[in-house]
C-alpha cells in the first residue's frame, strides 16, 4: 500500500476511535432517563392524556366550566421535584395552577421514555396531598416530604390545610406518621408556600433519631423537625435571605428577578466524631453557607454563628444541590448558567475552585431538582421560567430527568482529586 494512503487510512481510523471513545464516555457521563412533551396521567388503568373536566375522562366536556372546577388540564402540569427508589421514580406536580390531578407520583423505570404519572400510594390516598415539591429518601428507606398544604394558583392563593412533614415506609408504601407544622414555624400566610425541599440527618442504625431541615424560600427561614422529640422549631439567620446585588439573572433564556431565599439545604457525611456539616444557600445568591448541625439541632446555640464560607463566582445562583461521599464533591443546578457545578469541599470556596461540569441551554434549562445516588448525579430539568413569561411548545420536549456518571462528571477539573 502507498505510504500516503496507509497515513491517511491510520488517521481515519484513529479518528473513528476517537469519536467512538468520546461517545462512550459522554454516554458514561449523561443518561437522558425520561423526557416528556406534556405530562399524562395512568390513574389504575385509565389514562389521561388531554383536558379532562372529569375523573371519567370519556365524560362529554361542559362548555360553561370554569377552569377551577376542572380535574385535568394538561398544560398546567410542571413537574417540579423527584427521587428515585430502585426502579421507582417519584415526580411531584405541586399545585400551582388549575388542573393537577395528582401532586405525588411514581413511574416505573420500564423502556419507556415518557411514561404517564400514576398517584402515590394509590389513587385514593393520593388525594390526601395538596401540593408537594422536592421529597427525599432516607437510609432507613422512608420517604419524606412536605405537604404545603397550599394552593398557589395566582389571583386564587388559598390554604387548604396546615403545611405537614408527611413520611412513608416504602417497604410497604404505608404512611408511618403525619406531622402537622405550628404556627410559631411559619412567619405568615406566605410562609408555607416556600417550604419547597426537606433533608433528613439520621443514622441507619437509630431510625428513631432523624432530624429533618426544611427550607422557606418565600419568607426566608429554616423549620428544623426532630423526630424522637416529635417538635419543631423555626430559625431566623442573615444567611437564609437573598441578595438584590444578585437578582436579574437569566434562567432558561429568561431574565429572572425573584427574591427566592433559602432554597437547599445538603449535608456532608459524618466526621469522626459523627458531626455533619450542613451547606445551604438562598437561590438568588452566588455565596455558599455551612454551619455543624448540633447548632441547628439547638435553637439557642445556633444564635450568632457566622456562616459564610464563601463566594461561587458571577452567574452561579443555583437551586437545588447534594453532597457526593465519595469525591467529597457538592453539586449544585446552575440555574444562572443553564448548567452543573461542582466544588470539592477540601478547597477553600472560590470562583477558581468553582467548575461547570454540564451544560445544555435546552437539556439543563432550569435544574428544578437535583440528587446524589450512590455514585450517579441525578437531575430534573423542567424549564419553568418559560412556563411561567411564555408558552411551551408541546411539539418539543420540555421536561427531562438525566442521570450522570460522578466520576466521568468531574475527571479533568479543579473537583476531581
């Protein structure tokens, strides 16, 4: 063979493994899970898949019914949280417009890319939940989450019932109890609205000791729940209000100017003396916050506590984020940049210690949930801010959980150690 052919075809086919090992390790790094164009329902085999004024989706439509009185209405339904349970995947659609049949839900992980939402447990005890965003899964395997208890359709703001820590043994998918919130907890009638995400701190062998951080986005606090005292009390710090230097952002290709506070609360694995760390920032902020749990624990001793840490950098104004054991990593969904970041807690926060590891202007637009599972990072996306200043085009795709691979996320940045 002529030398210059034999270079060419080695340069080909050097090229081709190229490629074929990006695709392999991209493929390593980012999993599309789900996707859906409009979110359907399967209520025990009946399937909702457009409008419905009617459980009985067969029902003739009423011409004169108000949009209130309507029991499906499939552009309204955004979902906005999720966790994983083996082959399970928990979606929440809080109440935030008309039309949402149900606000707890699973679907199984069967091949299907957009499979319809069925209400959890079943579709009768689903209507004992009013509105739940963000639940999590325990290491005693129990489900915990908030009800809001609150309808936040605009113009039509109502509450329901008081807001409630809920919690289920997924084991048998039974309630093991509900914990109704005082009103010392909340601020006003505002406050409930903004109880968008829990964390639970409890050790697998003293399922009976668990402590539960909530956050409170619209009046700006944190509702510490311990479960053996079955009490709650309500913290006020500098720390959990957002900053005005950093609002007007851009989210989703939208200019945001929200004033959401504390926002996600993520937890370090215990040291040697089983203390945790506990990382929160408020949405609109780019400043990163932690303090010991014992002094949330304590009410008394959480006073005065300086909990800064540090800066993340311009546009990094993030949502939810988890802590990854392994790497010693915190992962945060850059709303700001339509992206994942990543800081190794080992260094001091700062911009250069900051690394974006994902991102996507469609894919990532608005990182509504995120969640460290074992060694995967696991996200939801939903694109709200269009929802809320535009209109979906419910032709395309507008809502996608992904799945990331930990250690191919972080290889060649200021994470990876």
């Amino acid at each position: 063979m002529d030398t210059k052919y034999l270079f060419n075809f080695c340069v080909i086919l050097l090229c081709y493994a190229i490629s074929i090992d990006a695709y392999i390790q991209g493929n390593k790094v980012l999993r599309e899970v789900l996707k859906w164009k409009q979110i359907s329902y399967d209520f025990d085999g009946v399937l909702y898949n457009s409008d419905s004024d009617t459980e009985a989706p067969e029902t003739t439509k009423q011409a004169n019914i108000s949009d209130s009185e309507k029991f499906f209405i499939q552009y309204n339904n955004v979902p906005i949280g999720m966790e994983v349970d083996g082959d399970r995947v928990f979606v929440t659609v809080p109440r935030r417009r008309h039309g949402i049949p149900s606000t707890l839900n699973y679907v199984k992980l069967s091949g299907d890319p957009s499979p319809a939402l069925k209400p959890y447990p079943d579709r009768t005890r689903s209507k004992d939940f009013v509105s739940v965003y963000r639940p999590r899964i325990d290491v005693c395997r129990r489900l915990w989450m908030v009800d809001t208890g609150h309808y936040e359709v605009p113009g039509e703001r109502k509450q329901i019932r008081p807001p409630a820590i809920i919690v289920y043994d997924l084991n048998t998918d039974q309630q093991l109890f509900k914990y109704e919130l005082k009103p010392t907890d909340l601020v006003n009638e505002r406050s409930s609205a903004g109880l968008t995400s829990i964390t639970v701190e409890v050790n697998k062998d003293a399922c009976d000791d668990a402590f539960a951080y909530i956050n409170d986005l619209a009046t700006e606090g944190m509702v510490v729940f311990s479960l053996r005292a079955m009490d709650s009390w309500r913290l006020h710090h500098r720390s959990f209000v957002h900053d005005t230097s950093a609002m007007n952002f851009t989210a989703a290709g939208y200019l945001i100017n929200w004033t959401d506070g504390l926002f996600s609360i993520a937890l370090s694995d215990p040291d040697s003396e089983g203390r945790r760390k506990a990382f929160y920032h408020p949405l609109v902020s780019t400043q990163e916050f932690a303090i010991d749990t014992e002094f949330l624990k304590d009410k008394k001793k959480f006073l005065g506590h300086n909990t800064y840490i540090g800066e993340r950098g311009k546009n990094t104004q993030s949502g939810s984020h988890d802590y990854h054991a392994g790497s010693r990593t915190i992962f945060y969904g850059n709303v700001a940049q339509d992206a994942i970041l990543c800081w190794n807690i080992d260094s001091n926060m700062a911009p250069g210690n900051i690394a974006v590891v994902a991102q996507d202007s469609t894919k990532l637009a608005y990182v509504s949930d995120l969640k460290v599972i074992g060694d995967e990072l696991w996200v939801l996306v939903n694109q709200i801010p269009k929802f809320i200043y535009s209109r979906f085009d419910t032709n395309e795709f507008n809502y996608f959980i992904h799945r990331f691979n930990i250690r191919a996320l972080i290889r060649g940045t200021v994470c990876e150690k």
